[in-house]
C-alpha cells in the first residue's frame, strides 16, 4: 500500500474515452490525455515548508488535476500518479 506524505495525494487517471458519443471510434494517438481522476489516498496535510495545510480531498473524490503535474509510478503493475494538493485543479461532482 502506498501512503502519501504531507500535502501530497494518490492518484490513478481515469481511462479517456475510446469512442465519441456519436459512436466514432478513435485511435490511441487521437485521444487527449485524462486529467480527471480518482483519488485514492490523502496525506495527512500539516505544516508544510512552514505554513499550515489543511487537505480538502478526500479518498474517492474525482478531480482534476494540471496536465503534466506530479510524480508517475507503476507499483504491483499499475500506473499511479502522487501531486502535490494545490496541483489538483477542481473537484468533479
């Protein structure tokens, strides 16, 4: 299990669509790359670098996050990205 630190968060990007909603089927190089995904561990928040962070994401949210922001890796097999909170743009409700 991978725990974040600080005001750092787990993430795994949510897979782009392979078709459009008219039923156009689109190739891996024409798809834009996801900035929404789903959180699935929050650090605990704190003082970080000297001032106080509270974390307002909590596991199971889905957000979305700066396009080429955080850390990739890949544990047990699967793709995982861990950012910063303030690079998390919104909260998708």
């Amino acid at each position: 299990m991978i725990k974040p630190l600080a005001d750092r968060v787990l993430i795994k990007m949510i897979e782009a669509e392979e078709t459009t909603k008219s039923g156009i089927i689109l190739a891996s190089n024409a798809k834009e790359k996801p900035q929404i995904a789903e959180v699935l561990a929050v650090g605990p928040g704190g003082n970080v670098e000297g001032k106080q962070i509270e974390m307002n994401i909590k596991v199971g949210d889905k957000i979305i996050v700066s396009k080429y922001s955080g850390t990739e890796i890949k544990y047990e097999g699967t793709d995982y990205i861990i950012v910063k909170q303030s690079d998390v743009l919104a909260i998708v409700e």
